[in-house]
C-alpha cells in the first residue's frame, strides 16, 4: 500500500507500530505493541492450543490481517522455543500488504527476536498463495483476500482476529463476518482478539459461539476468546 499513507510510531513498551492516516488508525496498541501481540495471541491463543494438544496432526492458524507480521514472528519463535515435532500451518489473509522496506523501519528483529530477522523477511517476500516451508516444523500460506472472499481454507484450530476495529471495518465484526469465523473453525476451535465490543460480543453469541471474557493486555480491561462447540 501507499507509504504516504502510513507513519511508524513509537509504542509504550519500547516496539514500534504503524498508523494508517487515512484511517487514522493504528496496527497495535499504543501501549505497547509487542506486549499487546504476545498477551493476545500467542499466550491466550497459541501457547493454551498447544498445551492441550497430544496427536501428530499439524496445528491449522488463520490469522485475519497478516499486517506487519508480527504475529506471525512470534507464533514462530513460539515454536522454536517450544521444541517438539507438532507441526504449523498458518495462513494468513491480507488484502493491503505492506512493502519490505516499511517493515524494515519497525525493527522487529532485535533483542530476542534478533535471530528471526532472515525467517522475517522470507515470511514478508513469499508468493501468494503458495506453500513456503520457513522451517521443519512452519509452513506458510499467504492469501491476498479478504475475510469475506469465498476462499477455500482448511478448518482452522486457532484464529488470530486482527482486522482495524470496529470504528474503521464494520463489516469485519458483524454477525455476517462472525458466521464466516464460526464455519472456518473446526468443532472445538478458538479465535483471539483484542476486541471486546458488546456488539462483537453478541454478534459471536448469535452464530453460536461461546464468549469468554479475558484479562487485556495493558490498557485494555478485556479481550475475547472464542470456541465453537464440539
């Protein structure tokens, strides 16, 4: 997308984001990006899936709004932190994909991450809609497509739901978009987000999955989980 449309910011916890100014909207909370991804996603969504799961068959991840990719690069250095044989298949949708040199500028890479920074950009500069295998155990599958695109994706195990909210995509958090959610997930799958809209909530209520409630991340009181019945 235009670069003249978009301004890194600085984060509460020292990461950065980016802002879209048309919409005058931001990729990650203001307090803090990379702890807000991590307290989302990776520890309310991934690291519960995993800890329950006990057969050979590959974790299927959707993420909605591939982005800048951050949480694709934690999932990954979940993974590698996590040894073992179970295998990832993420796929992620996004329909307005940023250039490298703009993810570049956020610096991602550094600290603990500062390993990843040659699996990151193989993750931003793969083919849509072919399989790239970033190591043994992630293989990716990027989609240029929107939520509601009639693609045809396997039943997922986990959801990452990380569209802008509610104020700037209405139509991604309403119960049309939501019936869409409950039909990608398999019996027993979850979605995360960090949004928690009473009207989201009982959007996710009406096409019958259960709501949890859950701890925020900083400056959040609540963020949701999600499960479709068995």
């Amino acid at each position: 997308m235009a670069e003249h449309d978009l301004e890194v910011s600085p984060t509460g916890d020292g990461s950065f984001t980016l802002r879209r100014t048309d919409l005058d909207e931001p990729y990650h909370s203001a307090r803090g990006a990379l702890q807000e991804s991590r307290h989302v996603f990776i520890d309310a969504g991934l690291s519960r899936l995993f800890a329950g799961r006990n057969d050979s068959t590959p974790v299927v991840l959707l993420e909605m709004g591939l982005g800048t990719g951050l949480n694709a690069l934690l999932t990954f250095d979940f993974l590698k932190r996590h040894p073992g044989s179970l295998q990832l298949h993420y796929h992620a949708l996004e329909t307005r994909p940023l250039d490298w040199p703009v993810i570049d500028r956020l610096n991602y890479c550094r600290n603990d991450l500062a390993e990843y920074s040659e699996k990151f950009k193989r993750l931003h500069d793969a083919p849509w809609g072919i399989p790239v295998d970033l190591d043994e155990r992630f293989k990716l599958w990027k989609w240029n497509a929107s939520w509601n695109d009639p693609i045809e994706l396997p039943p997922a195990d986990l959801v990452y739901y990380d569209a802008f909210g509610p104020r700037v995509q209405p139509e991604l958090w309403d119960e049309s978009a939501m019936r869409r959610l409950a039909e990608r997930l398999r019996p027993d799958g979850s979605m995360v987000t960090y949004c928690a809209q009473g009207a989201f909530k009982r959007a996710l209520k009406a096409v019958g999955l259960q709501v949890i409630a859950l701890p925020g991340p900083p400056g959040k009181r609540e963020m949701i989980r999600a499960v479709k019945d068995i």
